[in-house]
DNA sequence: CGCCCGCTTGAACAGTGTCAAGTGCTGTGG
DNA sequence: CCACAGCACTTGACACTGTTCAAGCGGGCG
C-alpha cells in the first residue's frame, strides 16, 4: 500500500544503538490506517480524552501542552517530522496534555488494536517503540533544566539549539538555516517566558550575532556561542555516534 | 528467595488500569539480583555512564538532576517508594543525567540481563514496565509546568502536593505528615529557585497556614489551599480511580 | 483601502536572586 | 561538662531580571 519507507523514513533516524529491521519497517508500513493532513492550530488530543491510535508526524511541527488556570499554556513537547507524536498513549491510554498542530501537518496514523497485534509477538520491535517514549522523556528531562537553571537569553537559544539539531537529523536544516513556524508568542510558551521578553530575547540574541529568527525561519549565526550561551549538550538526544546513514550531518558541539 | 511481594510490594501500587498479574509479580521476585543498602546522598549513576542494571526504589528517596555550567543542581526527578528508578536505562543503555540517594535508601536490583530475558517473551509484562516508565514522563511534563507556569510559592506547594500524593499511594502519609528527607537547598534545586527563596516561600506558607515544613517533616495544615496555589491536578498521576487495593486512601482534590 | 494580527518598544513595577550577616542545633573533642 | 566547629536555616538590604501595561508599527489579506 505505502512505499517501503514512505513513512518511517525519518523515525528513530540517527538515534540510539539499535535499529529497526527491513521486516519491523515494512509491517509498520503496511499496518498504517491512515495518513492525513491537518491545518495550522488544531488540537488532534484533549487531556483526558481516551485515545485508540497513535500517530507519526511526516510533515510540519506538533505540540503538547498544558493549560494553567490563567488559560496560559505552557508547552511540554515539540514534535518533528520523524516523531511519534503520541505513541505513549498507547500505554497510558489517556493523555494528560493536549496534542495540537503548530502550522499545517501531515500525519501517519495507527490504530491501538494494529499496534498491539504487530508488537506483543515483536519484543525487538517493542523495545524500539519504547526507546522512543523515551527519547521523549529524555528531552522532556532537558526542558526542566532548561526552565530551571537557564535565564531567558539561555532557554531560547536552547531551545534553537535543539530544534536545530533535531532537524538537522532527519535532514530539515539547509545550512545554517531551518524553517520553525513559530510565533514570538510559541517561543514564549515554550520557553516559559512572556512574548514580550521573547522578542527583546530575539533581538538581543540578533544584534549580538548568534541568531536570527525572523517569520518561520531560523539563521544560526554562530553555533559555538548560541551552544556556549544555552549550555547545550545534545547527548540528551541519544545520537548515533557512527554513522551509516545518508549524510545527515549532526551539528557540532 | 524472596517472600512473594516483598520487593515489588509498592510498584505501580494504586496506578493505572491494569495490574501485574501474580505470576509477574512471582518472577519479578525470583529474579531480583540482589537487595542493598545506600547511605545518604551517594551518586549511583553518573550521566553518559552505560549502565547494566537497574533498580527499584524499596525505601528512603532518590533523585536524578543535571549539572549546569556553574555546578548547580537541577532535579529533573524524585523517586519514592515503589518508583523503578532507572528502569529507563535498559531500552536507553546510557542515562543522560546522575542518579543519587537522598536519604539512606534500600534497592533490589535487576540485571538487564534478567530483565531482558523476563520481559522478551511476556508482551504483557512488558507493558507495564513500559507503562511505569511513562509515568515518570507524564511527571517530568507536570514538572515543566511547574517550572515555565508557576511562581515561587506555587512551585513549592506544587512539589509538595505531588509528593503528598505519591506518598499517600505507597502508604507513606501518616495523617497530614509526611516524612521528606529535604533540606531547603534540595527544594531549592527541585524548583528551580535559591536556598534564600525557598526559605522565604516556606515562611510565607507557614505564616498562610497552608503547609509546615521543618526537619524532614511536611505537614499539611490546609489541603485545598495548597492545592489551589499549586493548581494541583493529580490526573498526571495516573492514579487508579477504582480500587480493590488494601486501604490506600488517595489524597482528595 | 483598511483591518487585524504579530511584532516592537518604552516605562514602571514586581518577583526573585545576590550578598552578607547572624541564629540555632548537633556532634565532637578537650 | 563545656566550648567550639560546622551545617542548615533565617533575615535584611539591595540589584537585577523579567513582567505588566500601554502604545505604536508593519505587512498581508479580505
């Protein structure tokens, strides 16, 4: 039905160890139900609400946040192409944050039900699916630290640091420039700051040439000192030190 | 070798939808490598470190932070009673941050060795190894919440509601009192704040009659105003609403 | 053309950090 | 038994970071 690897192209590319096998990747093909396109800003998963599939982001950026009693959210995770966008409701169930598009989006969908078949026989092919909740949670481990220890300038530039890096995996970085269809306002939600603090955060980190980012794109001016500032260390990110994938160049640290 | 459910007694205790089944539990048990005891604030593991083990949390309390440039801490978890602490270590291999003791603790240790060979042909076990883990992710997600949304007093008080919470499951809240082996300078590095903060957050919650902290002893004067200053929703706990449990009482909302 | 949304800027203010000093308890050695 | 050292905690004064409130700008789209 689906080209063997029209859709798992990008998951897990250059992460961990271990690797999902020919077989692993053309049963995950072949047992997608859908894949479907989704507009800017839509919520796909309400806190709370049980969920029967899970879904593989292929185009575009997702999120997951949280509302706080204000109506302000604070977003917990962001999702590239390659993604697992919500596989951990699989085993949770339900979710306790919404899942929502940030611009348009493609999405590869699976049932719970298929899932469940394809991995209880698959212990390898499970494990590769839990490495990947993990990697989440490893990079949710990270936005702590950041919110925690890092101020404003630090927590923007790190998360241009891992957005850039994470791109820059499954091939999303051109240069030294990635498109990111953020508002200042996504920034700020992301970065638990105020959109105005953003914006002076942008200009501050433009006019001392570390980066630029300006209507959905991001320019990394100089990388040395946007990681030095952020006190970025992507080994969070569990890349795969050697490499026989198609050159996808890992930035430097 | 170990009476049934003396090791695994609190695990996912009061969690979730679904339940080790007795035979799960059995082999759990039998296949403990050994039990031992820690003193206070030792490091276990140290981040990038491969790891062949992992652990489960019997008594005392665990964390696991991250250094910043300057050598501060920054929690990014506690682990309480009944908490597999580093079970993420087997599909991840290598941990990106340190795990430490707080107090004295008392662990049972698997090898992952065991754990591979229990979990490769049980899908169902599996699962909620696989489920426990997610749970430490649904609260590294309340806890960048906590960190991005809330002010100094409301990351206290959230800190100490979701522990009053988590303890309350494993049986470890007397009352209104709980033990918690913190200094303030612990708090401080949970919440992202100063030692000198913190210590004026506690005042100021003491002086509101909403929660005392002092020695290693939380109390709770008034639940429902800490939980509001939190904007505390136990939901991210997963907390089993159903129960045939032994008298696990679950704190309000 | 004009409106709206996202971006930008300024000024005043609040919350938290920093620095410095001091208190009180506990354990230890004389 | 007392003195003292060390550590956790406490408090005050002040600086600074980030927020709040308010206003203005600019470009894309109906």
């Amino acid at each position: 039905m689906h080209k063997l690897q029209q859709v798992t192209e990008k998951f897990l590319r250059g992460r961990g160890h271990d690797r999902l096998t020919t077989e692993e990747i053309g049963l995950l093909e072949t047992t997608v139900d859908r894949i479907r396109d989704l507009p800017a800003r839509q919520i796909v998963v309400r806190a709370g609400q049980r969920v029967s599939e899970s879904s593989m982001l292929l185009n575009g950026f997702m999120c997951r946040y949280m509302d706080d009693r204000a109506g302000y959210r604070q977003l917990v995770a962001i999702q590239v192409p390659g993604d697992f966008v919500d596989l951990h409701a699989l085993p949770l169930e339900r979710l306790d944050h919404d899942v929502a598009t940030v611009g348009p989006v493609r999405i590869a969908t699976w049932t719970h039900e298929a899932l469940e078949q394809l991995i209880a026989p698959r212990p390898h092919l499970t494990r590769m699916l839990w490495f990947s909740t993990l990697l989440d949670a490893a990079i949710h481990r990270e936005w702590i630290f950041r919110l925690g220890r890092l101020d404003a300038d630090g927590r923007v530039a790190h998360f241009m640091c891992e957005m850039k890096t994470r791109l820059d995996m499954v091939g999303l970085v051109e240069g030294d420039r990635f498109a990111l269809p953020f508002k200042q306002a996504d920034l700020a939600e992301a970065c638990g700051l105020t959109v105005v603090h953003v914006n002076r955060v942008l200009r501050s980190l433009r006019e001392r040439e570390l980066l630029v980012f300006r209507s959905g794109i991001a320019t990394i001016v100089n990388w040395p000192k946007l990681v030095a500032l952020a006190e970025f260390d992507p080994s969070y990110l569990y890349i795969q030190p050697s490499t026989e994938l198609p050159a996808v160049s890992v930035g430097s640290r």
